[in-house]
C-alpha cells in the first residue's frame, strides 16, 4: 500500500466510526489501537482525550511541543418525541439545520442503533407543493423519521428510544480519482488521519525530535472545549491541526495550507506562526495566511483553560464547513511534510521558559525596520505668525 492509498484508507476508518461530541468512545479505541501498532505510547484522560508521547532526542531536551487535533464531529441528539412518531433534535455543535436536511443517521438508544432521515417539516417535496418553499429555517423545522412501524411516542419509546440519545450523520464519503475527498465529518478526521500517517512516518524511520513531543487527540473541541485540560505543564508550544474552509473570493488552491493569525478568540502566538511560516517558505510548501473569524480551535480551548502556552493552527484546505465538505489529498500530504518539518525542527525559543527576565524577552518590532516619519505638524498659531 502506498503512503497515499494508507492514508485515505486510516480516514476511511475514521469516517466509519460515529462520533459526534459526547459519543467518541469508540474513535478514541481506534486511534489508541492504531497508535500501540506503530508502536507509541499514550494514556487517555477521563473524558477520552488521548495523549501519546514520543521522547526528545536529548535527555534534557528544553520545552516540550504539542500537536493537537480533534476526532470529535457535529451531531444531533433526540430532543423531543412528537405524537406521531417523528422526532426533533437538537445540534451537537455549532451547525446549520440547512445542512441536516435529507441526512442519514443513525440513532443510538440504550437498546441497539436504528436508522432514519432528517427532514423537513413538510408532507411533500414536489414543486406544485407551495408551502416546501417556505418552510423557515432552523431546528424547530427540522424532525427525524426513523425507519421503523412506529406512528407515536409511546410506540417510539418501545424501542428504546430516549430524550438525549445520540444522533451521528451518514458521512457519504468518496475518494475521486483526481484527488478531491467528499464527505461529512472530514472536519477534523482528515486532520486526524494526516496526523496519525505523519507520526507512523517518525516511528518506522527511526526520526527523533529535538525535544519531547506530544501528540492531543481531543473529543469536545466541537462543543468549545476540546484541549483544555489535556495539556502537561512542560508543553511550552501547542499547533492545533484543523479543517479551514478556503472562500471561493480567495481564490485558493486545493493543494494549499492555512497558517492561521487569528481566529474568533483573537490572535495567536506572533512567533511561533511566523515559525511555522518560515519552515513552509523553506520547503516550498504551499500555504496562505488567513484569519479564521468563525473559527474556534483547541488553541483557543487551552489558553481559555488558563495554559501559558504558544499557540498556532495549521489548517488542510477545505470547502463547506459542517456541511458535505471536501478536501484534496494533496493538502493532507503537504500538511504531513510540514508537520514532519516543524516537530523535527528546533523550537522557536530553546529556552521558553513559563518565566524569563526581560533580558530574555521577545521582540515584535525591529527599530530599524520603522519608516522614517514626517515632521509633526507644526503649532498653528506659529504658522498663522509667518502670515503676519
């Protein structure tokens, strides 16, 4: 199998496992099984973050570094039971009803999985039906139809089905022979796949990084959480790996990755983004530099979590967010290469240490590089006495 073939294929997997936030249990076994065959160690918090380590090359190697990524996706929950038999659900993250319908999913009770459509609160889909255009948009309008003899509650009930039973999405994926990926979820199972290929790589050829290097794979970054608590003190720099939609107006290549300056939480660390920059412009790795203001990373769960941490996001070019998304296997081949180079590299301060002198400190601002200004604009009653 070739390096491209494995890593679709490890995101093919993924993208068989449900695991919308809340309900990720079973992709946290896999990344762990998948981990202990390449040979890495790793422990697993509470909630199901996995933390897998690799040592640094040095017994007293400086701060630690941390790349993180999340396998947890949108969803939906059983919210209410309606007398018919239908369903409505409430989102899991943030994502649009408009994208719910005419989805497949799957619902899990306490008793076994059944299956079932999202639709649209209407009787008929034809167009001599007028009111399927003016359904409103939003939740309220949205139910599940499951598919089984059930036409009331107390008939759904008998099979199981509960207020808070979780919902995940048929991702219909498709590899196409030019590249593009398709499919619901690959926010972040893409990233996830890159990563979990990136660290087989280090392992099978024996690649040690200058420094002990973690690798977070969270499951509540969906609903806002994600790393906040999975961080070890000694991590000094942490790149969350992420899905970014590229705006058609940006005219951005497919094969192109996202150095990120912000997201809605606000900017990142100044340093250690330009690091990440300066490794892609020496390896002719093609990437821009966007600000991400409907973003929301585990970069920003951290530092929200109180983590003195730098911060950085690397993101695979995407389209449709939470939506039926695409990528490109070249973006995730790029993201690996520039991932390899920045864990393998030295890190942007040797020394960053949680307290330093002013000695120590950073620069933003190089005097030399200032334009020169213009004389301040004179007082105006000295001007008006030249005139006199």
């Amino acid at each position: 199998m070739t390096p491209r073939e494995r890593l679709k294929q490890t995101l093919l997997d993924l993208l068989a496992i449900p695991s919308p936030s809340g309900f990720t249990d079973e992709v946290t076994r896999y990344i762990a099984s998948l981990l202990s065959d390449i040979g890495v160690a790793y422990d697993i918090t509470r909630r199901g973050t996995l933390r897998a380590h690799i040592p640094g090359a040095a017994a007293n190697c400086g701060p630690a570094q941390a790349v993180v990524c999340h396998a947890d996706t949108i969803g939906a929950m059983v919210r209410e039971i309606l007398p018919s038999g239908r369903i409505r659900v409430a989102p899991i993250g943030h994502w649009s009803s408009r994208f719910a319908e005419g989805a497949r999913v799957s619902v899990f009770s306490e008793v076994r999985a059944y299956r079932g459509t999202l639709l649209p609160c209407v009787a008929w889909g034809q167009s001599r039906d007028a009111g399927v255009e003016t359904v409103p948009i939003g939740w309220d309008h949205i139910e599940l139809r499951i598919d089984e003899m059930v036409t009331s509650a107390a008939a759904v009930r008998a099979r199981g089905i509960e207020i808070g039973d979780f919902i995940a999405l048929d991702t219909q994926a498709e590899t196409l022979d030019n590249g593009f990926i398709v499919g619901r979820s690959l926010d972040n199972k893409a990233g996830v796949a890159a990563v979990l290929e990136c660290i087989r790589d280090l392992i099978v050829e024996e690649v040690r990084p200058p420094r002990d290097l973690y690798f977070l794979f969270t499951v509540t970054e969906t609903v806002g959480t994600g790393a906040g608590s999975a961080l070890l003190p000694a991590v000094s720099e942490l790149v969350t790996i992420d899905f970014a939609a590229e705006a058609w107006a940006e005219h951005c290549p497919f094969e192109h990755l996202t150095v990120a300056s912000a997201d809605a939480a606000g900017p990142y660390d100044y340093h250690l983004t330009q690091h990440i920059a300066d490794l892609a412009r020496d390896r002719d790795i093609p990437f821009e530099k966007r600000l991400l203001p409907a973003h929301h990373s585990d970069a920003a769960a951290a530092l929200a979590a109180g983590h003195d941490v730098r911060t950085a996001v690397l993101a695979y070019a995407g389209d449709a967010s939470h939506s039926l998304e695409r990528t490109h296997v070249r973006s995730l081949e790029n993201l690996q290469q520039l991932l390899r180079a920045y864990v393998t590299a030295q890190p942007t301060f040797c020394d960053d240490r949680s307290l330093t002198s002013i000695k120590d400190f950073s620069h933003q601002i190089d005097s030399d590089s200032l334009p020169p200004r213009e004389r301040e604009v004179p007082d105006p009653g000295e001007v008006l006495k030249k005139l006199q």
